[in-house]
C-alpha cells in the first residue's frame, strides 16, 4: 500500500555544477508522520528538498518505499506520490485560481483523497476568488493555491519549503491548521521552515542542517533542551 511508504535518505551528495552542496545527508519521513528540516538559509535544506524530487544532480540513495528516486525526473517522482511546494510558489498567473487547481487534479481510476470542496473549505478565501486572475492575489493568497494544488495531485508525502515565509501572523496559524490537517488524512510532511515555534509546534522529529550536512536529529522536546544546537545552527 503506497501510504504505507518511508522516504530515506542515505549518504546522499548533491551538486550544482562543480559545487558540491549537500555532504552525505541521510535521514527519513515515516509515514504520516510531520518533519521538520531546520536551518539557516545556505545550509542546504532546500536542496536537499530539491534533491528528493530528481532537480538536482545527486550521488548515494533516495529511497520511497522499494523504490529508488535518484536518476529519476521529477515528473516520475510526482507520479509516485511524492508533492512539492516551492518557495517560490509556482502559480500560473493569467489562469484562475480555479483553473489552478484544475492543474494539479490526479487523472486515474481511484477516487482522490482530496477535491476542490475540501480546498474552499479549509480555505473559504479561495472559493471567494475562485473565479479571480491567481496573479492578483496576495502572497497569502497564492500560497494557499500553491498548497491546494499539489495536494490535488494526491500525494502520500508532500515536501513544503517555506511555506510561511512573509505571511501575515493570522495566515501562519491557518497554513499550521492545514499541515495537521494533513496529518490527520495520513499525509507525511517534510516541511523546510525558518520559523522554529511552527516547526516545534506540529513536528513529530526535526533535522537541523548545517553547511550541507546533518547537525542534529531528535523531538522538538529534545531540540528545546539542546541550546548548543540552537545556538550554533539556528539562532540569528
């Protein structure tokens, strides 16, 4: 049963060109399980993200399940069931936020965990612009679209980067509610997260990152009560 699937890591390199980014990473997500993958920005975490879904160019195993994921394209990947929200927050601009989602919809024979009942539900915001440009949204906005539609795509593991970068206080709690409500449906989580009170809030484990390489692994308990780590590794 594909929800009943694991994503290991094991001694994982990547590169950018000649530029060798990630230093053998290995690490797991557990089904139906929310990881969080800590660090400040350059230590690697969002190619290690990146790395997993076949964009980068990598050396050592990514495993999901039986399957092995390096070398593959990341449209293989998708298929497979893994998602992946960039930070960038790919919409397509000229099409409605309706439409969107229409994109992201999974073809096949079995019913979908999710539809666009579920995304205006969890977010009423979106069926109020349902019929609006995804261009003219605020940044919230075209976050919560960017969520919705890879989860139209039905994936047993999603992989979010950044996901409350330059949200409004009141929005970081919605996009919180909706990870646990992933969770809740048996959807793993790799969340790549600046913000450590979310991470620490809805984490079951969490990975801290540091110039490509694994520094730390353990509860967000076990994490509160390393201040070494925290203070070599996280805090500004």
């Amino acid at each position: 049963m594909s929800a009943g699937r694991t994503l290991r890591l094991d001694n994982v390199h990547a590169f950018y060109g000649k530029s060798h980014v990630l230093h053998g990473v290995s690490m797991e997500v557990r089904p139906g399980e929310i990881v969080s993958l800590l660090g400040r920005n350059g230590a690697g975490r969002s190619t290690t993200v990146k790395t997993i879904m076949g964009q980068v160019d990598a050396k050592g195993s990514v495993r999901w399940g039986d399957t092995e994921l390096v070398g593959r394209k990341a449209y293989e990947i998708a298929h497979l069931g893994l998602g992946y929200v960039p930070e960038n927050r790919d919409i397509f601009p000229k099409l409605t936020v309706h439409q969107n989602l229409m994109l992201g919809e999974k073809s096949g024979s079995k019913k979908p965990r999710w539809g666009f009942d579920d995304m205006y539900r969890m977010f009423p915001r979106l069926k109020e612009r349902q019929h609006t440009e995804a261009g003219v949204l605020s940044g919230g906005e075209q976050q919560m679209l960017t969520l919705c539609r890879t989860l139209m795509g039905d994936p047993d593991l999603i992989m979010i980067d950044e996901p409350t970068e330059g949200l409004a206080p009141k929005i970081v709690e919605l996009v919180a509610e909706y990870l646990k409500e992933l969770k809740n449906r048996g959807i793993a989580v790799l969340l790549v997260e600046q913000k450590l009170a979310i991470a620490m809030e809805i984490s079951e484990r969490c990975y801290v990152m540091g110039h490509g390489r694994i520094v730390f692994e353990g509860s967000p308990a076990d994490l509160r009560a390393n201040a070494y780590i925290r203070k070599e590794w996280l805090e500004v």
